[in-house]
C-alpha cells in the first residue's frame, strides 16, 4: 500500500559540520505511526503543525541552523 510520509531537511552553515544524513523521517505522532492516504492530506497536516515539525527536525539534529524543507514523500507499507 502507498502512504505519505513527512521527511524533514536539515540545513547546516558550515558544510563540515554536517552529518551524512541530514533528514529524519516522522514516523509516529503520541505513539502511533503517522502516515497519510493522500498527499494532500500530508500537506494540512505539515500546514497545520509547521512549527512542531520544525521544532522536531532541531531536536532530532540540534547541531543544525535551520530547517531546509519538509516533503510529503511517498512510501510503500505492507
């Protein structure tokens, strides 16, 4: 089955001091997996929790300046 998922992207100003990931991807919100049916679906729920997410992506790599972008990324689960 294909979901959506958010991917958020980290943003670092001195090159070397980025990791070699820099994105995380939102798996589960309170404890439950967080997906969407559509992508539409998965941009009102960024819309409307931008700051969270925000704020999640700085806590997951503190060491970054800022948030570079968030995408609805496609995903398939079984």
């Amino acid at each position: 089955m294909k979901v959506f998922i958010i991917a958020i992207v980290m943003w670092w100003g001195d090159p070397s001091a980025k990791p070699k990931h820099d994105s995380v991807e939102v798996e589960t919100l309170d404890g439950k997996p967080l997906f969407f049916n559509t992508q539409q679906a998965c941009f009102n729920h960024v819309d409307e929790n931008l700051d969270a997410l925000k704020a999640f992506g700085r806590a997951y790599y503190p060491s970054s300046n800022a948030v570079k972008s968030i995408h609805c990324i496609s995903k398939e689960i079984s």
